[in-house]
C-alpha cells in the first residue's frame, strides 16, 4: 500500500505512534509518505520507502498567522495526487483529519475518475477530551469523525468518551498503542548516567511535555516525600509550560541536587535502564504510552487509576494505579515498590511480560487489518 501518515513532529505520544506504525508498514514492504511541519522526533534514520514532506505554511503580511492547516491540506492533496496514496492516515483530529479531509475534497474535481484515497483517522486523547470539549472546536472535531472513512482510539476509555461527546455514526476501532520491545528494554547504563544517577539509592523518572494534564506538581511532592524516608534520584524528561513552576517547587523544597531536568531527550531508553519506578500521576491519559514504553524495560509504574491506564496495568502486579491527586497514596506505593527488593523485581519482570502483549508488530498488523477494510 501507498500509506501518508499526517502527525505532530513534536515531543509526545501521538507523534511518537505515528512514526513508529510508519516506520514498522515501511519495515513490511509499505510505502509510506510522512506530512508533519518538521521531521518527527522519531523519524530517524530514512529508508527508501520512507518519504518525509515538510509543510511550510506561507508567510504574507495580511495574515495575522501563518494556515498551517491549509498548507497541509494543499501538501497532503499534491503528493496523494502524483503518488497516488491508498490511504491517508491522519494522527489528532485537529488538524491532521480536518487537513486529510480538506486535501480530499482539493482533489475531487482534479481526479474525478480516480478513487480517491481513504481516509483513516486515528484519536489519541487530548484531540478528544481537551480539544473536542472545547465549544469552539466541538462541531469541527464532530466533523471530521463523521467524515473520516474510519476511526480507531488508542484505548476503549478514549472510544467511551468519544461516543458520549460526539455519537458518531460510525464504528470505532479500538487498536491500543504498541512498542518495540527489542528497542525498549533494559541496557547497560552508560558512563555518562552514573554520574547523574549515583550507584546507591532509587531512581524515579517522570516523562512528557509537562503539560497541566500530566500533574507536574505532584510528582514533585511525591518525589520530595520519598526522600524523607530514602535516598532517591528524580530524572525529569521532557519540556513544557509546568517545568519552571516545577523547577522552583524544587529549588524552594531544597532538593535541587536530587532533581534532574533533562529536557527533551529522544533516546529514553538508557535512562528508563537505570530506573526504578515511572511516576506519572495525569489527570486522565488516554493510554499513556511512556509508561508502556518504561514498562518494557523493566520499570514498575505508579499512574491515576483515570483513563486509558487499567488497559494494560495491573493493581500491584505492574505498579500500582491511585486516584488522581492523591499524593498520600502514590507516595505509599512507591515505598512499598521501592523498599522491598522482592516485590520489586516480580513486578519489573511482570512488566516485561505484559509490553510484549502490546508488541509492535501485533498492533501494526492491526492497522494493516484496518487499511484494508477501508480499501475494500
Ligand atoms: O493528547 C495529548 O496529550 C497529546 C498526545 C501526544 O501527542 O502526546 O498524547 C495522547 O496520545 C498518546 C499516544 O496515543 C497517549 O499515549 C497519551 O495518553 C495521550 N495523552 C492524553 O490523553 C493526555
């Protein structure tokens, strides 16, 4: 098949799913054509099947902003035109759908013969819960759930909320988020880290674009409570608006020198390899790909018990799961994981186990599955 996949370059989940389904359809002997504003954060190296396409969207003094959307839709419409895409595959609503779908309707007189491609669109949370609960964007999230050829949401929670908010007409698709496990598992640390992560104590790491949703103040109290009872390290990667507030709680708690910002780091998996436990106390993640990756690699997880989390852990078993804002009981938890050696390890070992149930390629298949009911 002749796939585009329309994404986010940034830090995240979505675009960091977006890449890897890419990536695994190129690896199958797909062709696969990516549309975002700057190379994905993933992407890495190119293959010969594997084609990237930068939209720039024009600069011109009357606009107050660049259309970006509009760029998108006009670059999605050109290349699904002269390479003749089966499929468009558009990650978030808004605006990779409404693009994909605005590049369709670009090509309707232009092609008039051609079956135009399908478009398939996948929700991922926020473009749902935050965006799509916005009245001003409601109708335009609406639209395009209704108009897309067919839809999938990374987990059932994310489906739940998506029919109560929109009753679309159609039939979504479950297909949960996937990782590598060949990638994401437990390395030898290098050099480098030891100095940041010192022999002793645990090591508890926090990983996302450090927006309102992810809570960034309760893992630092979390995290400061646990070190009055041990010797523990607190790795904090990625950037966003809440990192600065989080960077003063911490300099004012005084344990600046246990703390490490580390910004955005593409490689995550030498530091989830000297890890103990992955603190990630959201609002409600749709599924929360980070912890699935930082399970792989052997790290137990605290996360809410909201949201897509229950899919894939397990009270006790994989971490443990906690109401959201209830910095008592997670702090409780991490003691519990985190004191006792035995426990511990039965959970990292579970962990293991339960990402390979979220492989790669099982899920890829999935999405192959799908693109072939669209195209019939
Ligand atoms: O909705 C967002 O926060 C953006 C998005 C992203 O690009 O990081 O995250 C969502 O999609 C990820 C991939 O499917 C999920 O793992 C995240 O749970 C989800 N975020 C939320 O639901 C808050």
């Amino acid at each position: 098949m002749k796939i585009g996949i329309s994404c986010q370059h940034t830090y995240g989940g979505s675009g960091a799913v977006a890449t890897e389904l890419g990536k695994a359809l190129a690896l199958k002997g797909h062709t696969v054509h990516f549309f975002s504003q700057s190379a994905p954060f993933r992407l890495g190296a190119f293959s010969s099947n594997i084609h990237y396409h930068e939209v720039e969207a024009m600069h011109y003094p009357l606009f107050e902003c660049p259309f970006h959307s509009l760029a998108l839709a006009s670059k999605i419409a050109e290349v699904a035109f002269y390479e003749k895409l089966d499929v468009v595959h558009a990650h978030y609503a808004i605006p990779h759908a409404m693009s994909a779908m605005l590049a369709r309707q670009m090509l309707e007189d232009k092609c008039p013969q051609r079956d135009c491609f399908r478009l398939a669109t996948t929700l991922h949370g926020t473009d749902i819960t935050v965006v799509g609960a916005d009245r001003g964007m409601h109708d335009a999230v609406r639209l395009v759930i209704n108009k897309s050829d067919g839809v999938t949401a990374v987990s059932q929670y994310l489906k739940d909320e998506t029919v109560k908010m929109f009753s679309p007409k159609q039939e979504i698709e479950v297909i949960h988020n996937f990782v590598d496990t060949e990638v994401f598992r437990r390395i030898a640390a290098p050099d480098i880290l030891r100095q940041l992560v010192p022999g002793k104590g645990k090591t508890v790491i926090h990983i996302s674009n450090f927006r309102p949703v992810k809570r960034i103040s309760d893992i630092v109290s979390v995290f400061h409570r646990l070190t009055q009872q041990l010797d523990a390290t607190l790795l904090m990667v990625g950037d966003g608006p809440e990192r600065s507030e989080a960077e003063t709680e911490v300099r004012r708690l005084g344990i600046a020198d246990r703390v490490h910002f580390l910004g955005k780091i593409d490689d995550i998996v030498p530091l989830l390899s000297v890890s103990d436990l992955m603190l990630m106390p959201s609002d409600a993640e749709s599924f929360g790909l980070a912890a699935l990756e930082a399970m792989a690699c052997g790290v137990p997880v605290i996360v809410t018990s909201a949201g897509g989390f229950p899919e894939f852990i397990e009270q006790g078993r994989h971490g443990y799961l906690c109401p959201p804002g209830d910095r008592e009981a997670m702090t409780e938890k991490a003691l519990l994981l985190l004191a006792d050696g035995k426990h511990w390890q039965e959970c990292s070992e579970a962990c293991v186990q339960q990402a390979k149930q979220f492989e790669t390629v099982r899920l890829v298949d999935r999405y192959e599955a799908f693109y072939e009911r669209l195209l019939g």
